[in-house]
C-alpha cells in the first residue's frame, strides 16, 4: 500500500500527491511537489502574520485548551492515521506511539503547563510591549515576537510535533515543518485537528506542514531567505544540521537541537549493599529502556566508580545482570522488545561477545543487552547504543570519566544523589546540559526547562525595542545641553 501524505498549508489541505518518495523499512508514500505549491507555503506578506496580534496570549492559551480536547486517539481519525503511519515507518512499537499520543491533552495542552512555558519567556514580553526605564531617561519598551520559521523535526516520536505546535502557538509565529520520512503523520494530524476545530482562526493557519527531501536544493534555496523565513529550528544530526548550515546568513538564524547521548554516573556507595544495587539497576533500567532507548535522554554509558579488582569487576557483572533483569520488567506501555534489529548493530555486539577478556555480554539480541567494559574503555560505538542496550564502564575515580564527557553528552544521571551537588559545576564545564537524578532522565520539561542547553521559546523569539527618548529628554551628542524643569536635560530651542 502506498500513503498519500497531503502538504497542510495556511490552513488550507493539498492533496495532489504525484511524487513518490522512499520511507524507512521498504516502504514508500506521495506527495505534493513542494516546488510546485511553494506559493502556498510561504507567507503572501509579512503582513498576514498582524492577526496573531489582534489577538491576546488568553486567547491562545484558550484555543491550545480547545484543542486538546479534540486530541482523544480513540475518537480523532487523524491521530488514528498517524498512528497507522508510524506502524510502517518507524521503529518505535505501536503502543509507544500511541501513549505518547494519549498524553497530548494532559503532558502539553494543560492551562497549568501552558502558563509555565509563557512564564519562561515573561507573559508581559509576549503579550505586550514591557516598559523599562534606562539610566539615561531613555524608555524601552520590549516585546518578544514569533517569526516566520523552518521547523526541521525529529522523527524519534509523535512528541516533538506537538511539542512544535505548542511553542509556535504561544510565541505567535509562522512555523513551516518540514516532517521527517519515518513520522510522517503527527504534524499533519496536528494542522487538520486544527483546522476540524477553527478552520480560519490565525494559529490554524499559522501551522504549515510539508515533505521535502533533505538536500532538495532547488526547494531549499527558495524557503531559506530572510523575505521568507528568520529562523531554522534543526533537530537534525551532524549531517543534516552541517546542511542546513550552509543557509545561514544575515538574517537567518539557527537553533540546534541536535540529537544528544546521555550517561549516568555511579557513585561507589553504589555498591555499598544489595538494597542499593537493586534500587540503582531499577533506575537505570527506565532510564535505558523508556521509549525503547529513541530518545537523548536516554542512558546509553553508565561509568562506575570501581577499583578495578576481580572483586569489583565480579560485583559489577552482578549489577549488569541486575539492571538486564529490570529491563525485562518494563511495563508494555515503556518499553518492549526491538521490533527492527540492525544487522550491523547485532555483530558489534556478537564480536564483543568474543572478547571476554576486554567484555562481559549480557543479552545483546531484541531483548536488549548490557555490556561491562573490563578495561575501563567504552565501546568505540556508545554513541549509537539502541535497542535497550547500555554499556558500564568501571572508573577508579571521577576524573578518570571525564575523558568522555563533551557537549554531545546532553542528560547525566547520578546515583546516589550527593553526587550530583558534587559534580554538577565539573559537568556543565564540561558541556553537560543536564543534570538528574538516577531513574528520571526521560522525565525530561525541555518545554518548561533549558532545552539542550537552550532557552528554547526565548531564542526561538525576535525580540524588538521600541524606544522613547522624548519623554525624559534622554542625552544625545547632537543636543545642546539646556535645563528643563526638574534639572533634566532638554534639547535646545
């Protein structure tokens, strides 16, 4: 079967698909030329964007609400679409994309929520022009606004498009998201659900949602100039953010959530009694298989303080074995076995097998797999651990870990917790953006809290000033000096 995947533009559904485009797992669909509807998808004039502001953030607080409650996968057809789509194109089982789904209304779309996401950029900055008055009489007055934006997402599950729609929503912007190929039908549901419930309401159409492949020059040469766009929000890799780089320029700027990994450190009182081994393999087992270890937040190296003795080494095959356990005791709803295994994956983990001096393998099929590091490297591909597999590496101190902690590393969690306020200032100087503790790396507010290292809806903002250097006559070089009632100084008659 072959999906028509329709471009949603200014409110508005193109369903003319005539191209044929490659998905993941064999799979193909169709799609409008993006070329063609180019026209559609761009704003008219900046001017269309004026009633987002005849409106006031309660009104979109009430319209985000009002949403949510057509967002119900049992009863909204789209949703039930999108969750047919990722069957075919994703790697994430069913049921893990339907619960991200389920949690739209509660985990994005609550007044409570969207309140606290406003109060990171200041309800007085999105809704108004805040007054500010400067040393020199000048008044500023600040106002933060959305601009026209390409939303380059992730395709590691149906959140980050919500996610999207909410953040463009409160900042009023003008978003065209470009879907990636393996979660083709979140977004679209999002502008159709949209356009069901307020088909010609200014934050209907200010949701625009497109495929085109990376790399379409053509295409991309057009969208990405300053009449057109000011941002691009990236959640891309190396090579697709490298890419969309090279159109960076006056007048365009580029905010990076590119994909991260993340770790988690063991302290050594640890291991210090079974209590608390079996309390940390519990921890980290969620924080290795929540989601099926798609997301950043996901552990994928634990470093372990050991003294390197058969001893410790025979305690931490112990814990490996424990933490491997607890994988398997996931809830369904969190994690499950891996439905699409690399074959390439699978013989790094076969080879490793084969070293027992350097490795001690655990599992390492759909299940999941732990592998201890012996000699106290990490695998030379910890970067790309999924399918629930975690590599421990033992480390006689702290110091000794910090040879692998760069900016890539986006998450760490702690266990117990004292480490935390104790490495806490070494890990951010050493570009970690996060630190938590053991068991709660997935439990992630990026909408509420620094996202990557980011203040996300701030820097997704055009912050403007409007200046009055009237009313305090504030000083100017090309002024005379004069005395105005009230010894300020006044411009010269």
């Amino acid at each position: 079967m072959q999906y028509r995947i329709p471009i949603v533009a200014r409110g508005k559904v193109i369903e003319d698909c005539e191209v044929t485009c490659e998905g993941r797992y064999g799979a193909s669909f169709l799609c409008p030329d993006p070329n063609k509807y180019l026209p559609e998808i761009l704003l008219p004039t900046r001017r269309a964007l004026e009633p987002l502001y005849q409106i006031s953030l309660d009104d979109v607080v009430d319209y985000l609400i009002e949403l949510g409650t057509r967002l119900r996968i049992d009863t909204n057809p789209h949703l039930q679409w999108a969750l047919e789509l990722a069957s075919v194109f994703n790697d994430v089982p069913s049921h893990l994309v339907r619960g991200a789904m389920a949690a739209f209304p509660t985990r994005f779309l609550t007044r409570e929520h969207l309140e606290a996401m406003i109060a990171t950029v200041g309800r007085e900055h999105l809704d108004g022009w805040k007054s500010y008055e400067r040393s020199t009489g000048r008044i500023s007055h600040i106002h933060a606004f959305g601009v026209p934006t390409a939303h380059v997402i992730a395709g590691n599950g149906p959140s980050v498009a919500m996610m999207t729609f909410v953040r463009n929503a409160l900042i009023r912007g003008y978003a065209i998201v470009k879907i990636p190929s393996n979660e083709l039908g979140t977004a679209v549901a999002l502008a159709r659900t949209a356009i069901d419930m307020a088909p010609d309401h200014p934050l209907t159409r200010a949701f625009t949602v497109a495929y085109w492949r990376g790399g379409d020059v053509d295409f991309e040469s057009k969208l990405y100039h300053p009449r057109n766009v000011e941002r691009i929000v990236a959640w891309g890799g190396f090579a697709s953010v490298r890419h969309i780089a090279k159109y960076v320029r006056p007048g365009i700027d580029l905010v990076t959530f590119d994909p991260k990994i993340s770790r988690s450190i063991l302290g050594a009182d640890t291991f210090s009694s079974e209590h608390t081994m079996r309390e940390a393999a519990i921890r980290l087992a969620d924080d290795v298989g929540n989601g099926n270890q798609n997301g950043c937040t996901n552990c994928r190296v634990s470093y372990a303080i050991s003294d390197g003795s058969p001893a410790s080494l025979e305690t931490l095959r112990r814990f490996g074995q424990m933490v491997f356990d607890e994988i398997q005791r996931l809830p369904p709803e969190v994690s499950s076995e891996a439905l699409h295994m690399d074959a390439g994956f699978q013989s790094k983990i076969a080879a490793l097998a084969m070293l027992d001096d350097d490795f001690h393998v655990i599992g390492g099929d759909k299940r999941g797999g732990v592998i201890l590091s012996l000699t106290g490297d990490q695998v030379d591909f910890a970067d790309e651990l999924r399918y629930r597999t975690l590599n421990i590496v033992p480390v006689k101190d702290y110091d000794a870990m910090l040879r692998f902690i760069t900016r890539d590393v986006q998450t760490v969690g702690v266990y117990p917790e004292n480490v935390r306020d104790e490495l806490r200032t070494t890990l951010a100087l050493h570009g970690v953006q996060r630190i938590t503790s053991l068991g709660y790396m997935r439990e992630y507010g990026a909408d509420i809290d620094p996202h990557d290292g980011n203040e996300a809806l701030r820097k997704m903002c055009t912050w403007v000033v409007a200046e009055d250097c009237m009313t305090n006559y504030a000083p100017a070089l090309w002024r005379k000096p004069a005395a105005a009632p009230g010894g300020r100084t006044r411009p010269a008659p």
